[in-house]
C-alpha cells in the first residue's frame, strides 16, 4: 500500500465511503504524494506518452490551425495563447516554432500556460526558456482578450462521478473498504435532471459518468470566445455521450487497477464531449476523429518532408509516429478534437460543417 493509499484508506475509515471524485482528486492532486504534484509522469520514461511527446507534427499542425484562426478573424492584437494543463511544454514550443513566421502572431501573442503542478512549472520554464511566458494555476486569470486556448489531455484527469442504473433509480459508485482493502461499491440514491433525462437511453446495470468541472470550465472559455473571439482545441479520447465505465489507470504504459498503485499510476476516464459542449456559449464543431484531423490539416504531406531527411532507424521511428497519431487502430479514431468558435467568426479549418 503507498503512503497516499494509506491516508485515503485512514480518511475513509473515519469518515464512510468517498465519491469516486474525491478519490481521484485526492491520488492525482494531493499536495505532497499525488500523482502529478510529485511525479515526472510523461514520456518513455513515464507512464503514458501524449501525441505532442510522439512527434512535432502535431504541435506544429495545432499552431497552423490557431494561426490560421487568428488571421481569419482579423489578426486581432493582443490576444492571448492558451494552453491548459501543457505537459513538459512541447506542445507550446512545436506550436511556436510553427508560427514563427505568420506575420505578428508571436508579437500579438500574451502566452499563458494554466498548469497546477509546480514540478512540471519548472519544466516547462526549461523547455519554453526565451519566451516571455506567463503561469497560472486556474482560468480565472485569464483576461478580457481573444483566446486562442488549446487542451490536448487535460480534461479525462478532471475527477469524475459515477452512476449505476439499479432498476428505476441511480445509485452513485463509490470507494469503500472491504477486509481493510479499496474497494468500488454502491452509495445512496443519487438524483439529477441530468440522471432522469438518461432513464430514456440506457438499461438495469448500465453506469454513467459526469464531470462537474468540465462543463463551467468550457462554459467559461466559451463565453470569452464567443464575446472577445478566438479558438479553442480540445483534443482528448472518449466520446459524445457517457456510457459504461471508463475510470483507468496507466503505469509505466501498462493498465493497471485504479486502486493500485495510488499517486504511483495515472488515474482518468473518457471525456463526454456532449456534456462538455452542451451549454457552452460559443459555437462548437462536430466531434472528429484526431487522425481525420490531422490528415486534413496536411499532416501526411509535412510527415513525407520531414521523411526526406531521415534515414534508418530514425526513419522508421517517425513512420511509426505518423501511424500512431492518424491510424484508427491507433490514436487516430480514439482520440477526438472538437473546436469552439465565435458565432460571427469563419468556420475553423479541418472540420466538416
């Protein structure tokens, strides 16, 4: 048992069963022992591997599309460029370089990276070193301004809550113990218009999962894209409604349970992007696959360009990065993008209408 185990166990022997999202918050943000508070959790020597780690093609092809936006909508200037839970900070230096030569982007752009872990602060610093860079720890410090906002991965590690359908009521699963074990169970009866509306589409045993934090966040940038203008990117898997268990753990790029391995392991579940998207006051485009995306956006032209200059086994490992951001066995149709846009803006380039 780790140590953060241990106190979520002690918390829960004290005080009775906790919400699936309380566990989560608690193993992924502890202050001291959680997951991303006090670990290096990306790359081949962590536990999972984001599409920005696996090739500059996508961070590159992000930045065009962001640009491409900007300048669609008047080259507004200043604007801010957003990045929600931005990693090691390859995402933002790939998507800079990317821009470097779109006529007064960079000088028009107040950069500003919303990250809540200290250690991957100062990673970033390290990695974004020479740009004048902003941090901040919420949304909230966000101005007055159009956004061009991109969130690949960040909204499946926002805590969730679980709801099982048992007969004509919905009873909410929570984390228990059993023989002084972790253990998923059922609580009280949980009630919601949200909850009520699914009577109609799901059956006995069937479980639904909300985000409460997902949509005010979205709602929130929404209303600044849709009232200053802008672009928001949100890149993630799951799908447009919530069905069945998705809470998964990864460690070392093996699934594991999630009550192993407790601030060890990274911790999320899929996003609902019909829920994210539902009352949002911006425009949002159709959900699309990430491969379909990319391939829209050139990503096979630039992937032969940059081929022309390798060779051996580097060669065969930026084919292998193609594959695995496009193909649908891959990332490319388990990973979904979807765009909010302001209502008198263009439509944003690499989705269907």
């Amino acid at each position: 048992m780790t140590e953060l185990a241990a106190i979520i166990t002690a918390e829960i022997s004290e005080n009775g069963p906790m919400p699936i999202s309380q566990f989560m918050s608690t193993a992924l943000f502890h202050p001291t022992l959680g997951y991303y508070t006090s670990r290096t959790v990306f790359g081949h020597s962590g536990d999972f591997v984001t599409a920005p780690e696996i090739s500059q093609m996508f961070g590159e092809l992000v930045g065009l599309a962001l640009a491409q936006s900007w300048i669609d909508q008047g080259r507004p200037s200043p604007f801010q460029l957003v990045e929600l839970g931005p990693g090691r900070g390859t995402l933002m230096s790939d998507l800079l370089r990317a821009t470097k030569g779109v006529a007064g982007f960079h000088q028009a752009a107040q950069i500003i990276l919303i990250e809540a872990s200290p250690n991957l602060t100062q990673i970033q610093r390290s990695t974004l070193s020479g740009y004048d860079i902003t941090w901040a720890d919420s949304i909230h410090a966000l101005q007055e301004l159009p956004t061009f906002l991109i969130a690949n991965e960040f909204f499946d590690a926002l805590p969730i809550r679980q709801y099982q359908r048992i007969d004509d009521v919905w009873r909410e699963r929570v984390i228990g113990l059993k023989d002084d074990a972790l253990t998923i169970g059922l609580g009280g009866v949980a009630q919601s218009p949200y909850l009520l509306q699914r009577m109609s589409d799901t059956v006995d045993g069937d479980i639904v999962e909300t985000c409460p934090q997902a949509a005010p966040l979205v709602d929130q940038i929404g209303t600044l894209i849709e009232t200053k203008g802008g672009l928001g990117l949100i890149f993630d898997y799951g799908n447009w409604r919530s069905l069945g268990d998705t809470l998964q753990a990864l460690r070392a790029h093996d699934h594991v349970s999630p009550l192993d391995h407790i601030g060890h392991a990274d911790i999320t579940a899929h996003v609902d992007f019909e829920a994210l998207v539902q009352t949002c006051p911006a425009r949002h485009t159709p959900m699309t696959d990430q491969g379909v995306w990319l391939e829209r956006l050139g990503i096979t032209a630039r992937a032969q360009t940059l081929a022309r200059a390798l060779s051996g086994a580097a060669l065969e490992n930026h084919i292998h990065a193609h594959r695995r951001l496009t193909h649908p066995d891959e990332m490319g149709k388990l990973f979904k993008v979807i765009a909010l846009y302001p209502s008198t803006a263009p439509y944003p380039v690499g989705f269907d209408t």
